[in-house]
C-alpha cells in the first residue's frame, strides 16, 4: 500500500498573515519557505510515506517541492 504526504501551500507572499504585524511579507514569504523545505525533509525520512505531493499556486513552491 503506498502512503501519499500531501502539502496545501499558499502562494509565499500571502501565507503566514497572522504574523503580519510583526513580519513583512517578505519575511512571512522566507518563513513558509523554510518550513516547507524542513517538512519535506521530515517527510522524506518517513519510511511510511512514499510519495510526497504539494500543491500551491505559487512556482516558487512547486519549484521548491521538485527538488
């Protein structure tokens, strides 16, 4: 049996806006970067799981998620 991990990410300029008032967009964009990078670390450690999807409007996601 194959266990998919599937990630919803919000394009990086609008995710996060609860931490607006005391992060930029910027650095709210830089933040869920770098939580999806460690969660498909995570995830790719996980015998469990054999395949990994994201899916986001955003390239920059999609490209993150193909490396």
């Amino acid at each position: 049996m194959k266990i998919w991990a599937i990630l919803p990410v919000k394009p990086l300029l609008q995710s996060k806006t609860r931490l607006s008032a005391i992060l930029a967009p910027a650095e709210r964009a830089a933040l869920t970067q770098h939580l999806l990078e460690q969660t498909i670390q995570v995830l790719q450690q996980v015998p469990a799981i054999t395949q990994i999807l994201v899916f986001s409007r955003d390239k920059t996601v999609l490209n993150i998620a193909q490396r």
